[in-house]
C-alpha cells in the first residue's frame, strides 16, 4: 500500500492550497478530489485578489499544475471511508482504487448547497438564482431581484442586496412573517413584500423572467436569492468518529460542518479541516488561507513526530536521516 505524509480530501480552493505548502515543505502529498466543486455552477470566482473574474475550474486547473509542478499528486477519486491505520496514521479507502495509506489527513471536501424546493428553481442555482451578494451582488447590480422567504435570513438577505438594487421584492413563500421593526425597516428601504407561496420559477431564452405563485400569478423578476442548507460532505470519516455537527447563523440552522480548532486540528489526532467543510460561510479566498494554515500546522506536526523519531533512534545508538 503506497504512503503519503498527507493525504488531501478535496481539491478546492483549501484543498490545493493546503497541498501546495505541505509539497513545498518537501512532503509526499496525494490529493483526492472527486470533480465536484461547490462552485462548478458559477461562471466565475470574485473577491479573489488578482484572479477575480476567473472562472473556478480554471483557478483550480492552475492549482493543480502548482501542485504537481513541486512533485504533489492529484487524482480524480472519491473517498468511501478513512480508518485508522496500524500502528499510526490512516487507511485511505477509494471507489475503484487501490487503498492509500496517510500519516496526516488534511479533509477539504466542502459542503453541498441543499436548495428550496422550487421547481425550474435548481438549473438556475449559481447563474440567476443566488445566495451570496459578495459572489454575485455587482453581477445583479441594478435589476428586479427577488428574495425567496424560507427562513428568518431572508430578511437579512433582501436588506443587503438592496445595497446592489433599489427593485428588491421580497417573497414570503414558506417564511416567517416579520416583525413589526422588520416591516419598517423593509419600508424604509423600499423593499416590497409578496404573501403566499411561489409555486415555480419561469424562465424565456435561458434567462429567468419572473416567479410564480400558487394561483398564476407571475411577479417578473431577472434574478433571485435563495438561502442553501450546507451540508457537510464528510460521511467517510464515521469511522474515525468524526461527524458534522449543526452550525447556526442568525439564529437559525445554516447546515453542518466539521468542528476544529482555529487552526483546523480536530479532536481527532492526526486529521485537520479547512474551507466550508468547516466554515460553512467562507469563500474562495478565505478557504485558501485556511488551507495554507492548515498545511503549515500538518507540517509543524508531522515535524515533531519526525524529530521524535530521530531522538529515538538516536539513544538507541542508530543514526537516521529524515527529509
């Protein structure tokens, strides 16, 4: 079975960066991504400093080529389960791949948007169907934008896209009504307000026109924000004992997410989180910095261990190289 100081789950943004500290840091790196990016639906990344605009399956060919330029290898697999290894480290299991073992696991696999259940409403998500105005804000700036009520973050979301556009009509649907200081600060923000429950998007020549309520009634639209449940992809590491737990925003339940430590070390020894599996509410750029961290962090562990080794080979009279 082939051995890696690291094994990355997860080639985003968090992922690559991660790996390309620790091959940098002259470590025998694997990264295993399945293909599957959270943001594959948008045409590109923003508020990425000197790569805003550029579309995320570039950014992330590019990391790729940077990561195997320093002797990283990445493949396109899926991760089934991780188990501990003997005597240390992890067992590494693959869908239809050999096994790899790992000293150190650092899991970047992300999170899935769970989205309203809107028909037509899917096949837009990440072109004209929205959750976050710092991805999206500037390219809605200045038309019809809709706000689908499925939580009490819709009113939080139709006030700060109104920062992007004066036409913000928030939809009710399945949310709560708001209160009393909510509906005049809607008011003051010439926010309007839809009762009753959108039954489905309509959409002309691939662009979104409008939403339609129970009954007929179209209300026109051009684009519409939506809040995801983010679910935590991490069901491989049952085995090690580690499971999502519920994260909360505003109140509410956004989805589930990986707990760790500031620096991504979780209560398992030996594994480290970064990105959304983690920080649900991170973007591109910050999960790349908790990469980076994260990787800085495997490095400084698995240097301990080595040096740990060395002092014991040491006293034992026998004199080891370690790289």
């Amino acid at each position: 079975m082939k051995k890696y100081d690291v094994v990355v789950v997860g080639g985003g943004a968090a992922g690559l960066s991660g790996a390309l500290a620790l091959v940098r840091a002259r470590r025998s790196v694997l990264v295993i991504d399945n293909g599957t990016p959270r943001n594959a639906p948008a045409e590109h990344v923003h508020n990425y400093l000197t790569r805003d605009g550029v579309p995320p399956g570039e950014l992330y060919a590019i990391g790729r080529k940077e990561v195997t330029g320093y002797g990283g290898e990445v493949v396109i697999g899926t991760v089934t389960s991780v188990r501990p290894a003997e005597p240390s480290g992890f067992v590494v299991e693959q869908a239809g791949r050999e096994p790899v073992e790992a000293r150190r696991l650092l899991v970047t696999a992300g999170v899935v948007d769970e989205l309203p259940d809107v028909p037509g409403l899917a096949e837009r998500f990440g072109r004209d169907v929205l959750h976050c105005p710092y991805c999206h804000g500037w390219e809605v700036r200045d038309q019809a934008i809709g706000v689908l009520g499925t939580g009490a973050m819709a009113i939080h979301q139709a006030l700060l896209f109104r920062q992007w556009s004066e036409d913000v009509t928030l939809f009710l649907h399945e949310g709560p009504q708001p209160t009393e200081e909510e509906w005049k600060q809607l008011a003051a923000r010439g926010i309007s307000v839809v009762q009753g429950k959108v039954e489905a998007v309509e959409v002309a020549d691939d662009r979104l026109t409008g939403l339609r309520l129970e009954g007929g009634r179209v209300i026109p639209r051009q684009a519409l924000v939506v809040q995801t449940r983010l679910r935590a992809r991490a069901d491989f590491l049952d085995d090690l004992g580690l499971k999502a737990v519920e994260r909360e925003a505003r109140g509410m339940i956004i989805g589930t997410a990986i707990d760790s430590d500031p620096t991504g070390k979780t209560e398992v020894p030996g594994v480290w989180v970064a990105g959304n599996v983690t920080d649900p509410m991170s973007q591109v750029i910050t999960s790349a910095a908790a990469g980076l961290a994260a990787g800085a962090m495997l490095n400084a562990d698995l240097l301990a261990e080595d040096t740990q080794q060395a002092v014991d080979a040491y006293r034992a009279g026998v004199t080891v190289s370690v790289v």
